[in-house]
C-alpha cells in the first residue's frame, strides 16, 4: 500500500507542543509535589519518547512521563568476571525502601490528584487527558546499573538506565532512556536532522 505525499508531509512536521508542555509541566508539578508520601526519597521526573527525542508527534501522541527511584538501585552484572562481582557483592548494602514502596505512594498520589483518570496498567499508569491535559503514560521505575568493571583500586564503570517489573509478572524489563536521548541528540547533530 502506498503512502501518499500528502500523510507523508503530515507526518515529517512536529505537530504542536504547547498543549504536550503544558502536561508535561502539570505532571512533573505533581509528581514533584512536596505533599507527596514519597517526597523526601531520592527520585527524578523525566520526559520519555517521542516528545523528549523530538520526533514526530503530530496530533495524537500521548505524554510519557517517567519516574525513577533513585534512593536505592538494581543490577546488572553480567559483564562483570567472578572476581569483580564478588568484589561488587562484599561492597553492596540493602537498601531500606523498595520500589513496590514506591509506586505504592505515586499511585495513590497520582488518584488523590486526577481521580478517576488514572488507570493503572500492566507497565504505566495511564492519566486520561482532560482540558489542557493530554493523555498521558507515567512508567513508575527504579534505577539499574549497568556494570562493565568493578575493579580493586579505582571506580567502577557503569551506565545508569531504569527498570521495572510488570505488574501482571514477568521478568524485569530494562530500558536506558537517557543514553537513548543522548545517542539522538548526537545522530540529529552529526546529520544535521
């Protein structure tokens, strides 16, 4: 099936952002709100998808809002040689508060301000659009590192990225949404796009 110009042109313009800025600045107000049961945690709020990379979001696009739990981190060591995962291991300390903790407190936070416009789903809370408020997804996650050394002397090599599990079971689904962005930025700067 061929496209036609016409939807071809539709779709290599951005459609319009102030109605996607103006969610996005409402949900990260609330998220970010010093009322919340979760506020003196360490966590970060951050754009995700096609509005935080700049691609097409003509029209339709919904908003998609992360949230990490920064307060304690997950793993991933499967570059690490036994000898440095045992020296990860001899360093590492539980943390005190967990992520079902977490999304716990912005679930219910997010229903105390949006009612029944939240709709939990099997990996985002769905927030119905309303007014000047688009739809909008808010991935509830924690952080995860990526380990590629833990040496003896010296800092280990990491790259940050979140993860989460789905609520309906299943394994730990990981993304690293930053390093995405940044890989963007440099490809829109080498092409010139």
């Amino acid at each position: 099936m061929a496209i036609s110009e016409a939807q071809l042109e539709i779709w290599a313009k951005q459609g319009p952002t102030a109605q996607f800025t103006a969610t996005y600045d409402m949900l990260s107000g609330a998220l970010n709100d010093s009322s919340s049961p979760y506020y003196l945690k360490d966590f970060k709020v951050f754009l995700h998808g096609s509005y935080k990379n700049d691609t097409n979001v003509y029209g339709d696009s919904d908003v998609d809002v992360v949230i990490r739990l920064d307060e304690i981190f997950y793993t991933d060591l499967y570059f690490l040689s036994d000898e440095e995962k045992k020296r990860y291991d001899a360093q590492r300390s539980p943390g005190d508060y967990s992520l079902d903790d977490f999304k716990t407190g912005v679930l219910g936070w997010l229903t105390k301000k949006y009612g029944s416009d939240v709709q939990p789903g099997n990996k985002a809370v769905f927030i119905k659009g309303s007014g000047a408020r688009r739809n909008a997804d808010v991935l509830i996650c924690a952080k995860l590192r990526r380990y590629y050394s833990f040496p003896q002397y010296g800092s280990p090599a990491y790259v940050d990225g979140i993860c989460f599990w789905p609520s309906g079971g299943g394994d730990r689904i990981e993304n690293f949404p930053e390093r995405h962005s940044e890989n963007c930025t440099a490809k829109h700067q080498d092409t010139d796009a």
